[in-house]
C-alpha cells in the first residue's frame, strides 16, 4: 500500500466515522439518565476532537496545511 493509499484508506474511514459520531449525541439526549447522557456527550466531543487531530495531520502529512478549515 502506497502512502496515498493509505491516506485514502484512513480519509474515507474518518469521514465514515464522522457521520456516525453526528448521531451520538442527539441519541443521547434519550437516554432518560442525566449523568449518563453527560458522560456520553462528553465522550463524543473529547472523540471528535481527536478525529481532528487525525484529520489535520493527514493533511499536513499532504503537504496541504488547511488547518485554518479544521
């Protein structure tokens, strides 16, 4: 596997789990447990969060430094 594949590869699952990540909280909101539904929210967000992370390095690893989109 070549270095773009990879980062292909590691894109199109991000962006798979960057949807999923959209349903977590409103989801959430559901349980019908404050603490529970707190804990999860933040989970969530301390979760995007590094996906980010994630996000930014594949593109400075491209030579494309967009953080300023991020």
């Amino acid at each position: 596997m070549t270095q773009n594949e990879a980062i292909a590869k590691i894109e199109a699952a991000c962006k798979v789990i960057s949807l999923e990540m959209m349903k977590v909280t409103p989801t959430a909101r559901h349980l019908d447990d404050e603490a529970t539904t707190a804990a999860v929210v933040e989970a969530s967000y301390k979760l995007t969060i590094e996906l980010e992370v994630i996000k930014k390095k594949l593109i400075q690893l491209k030579g494309r430094d967009d953080s300023s989109e991020l």
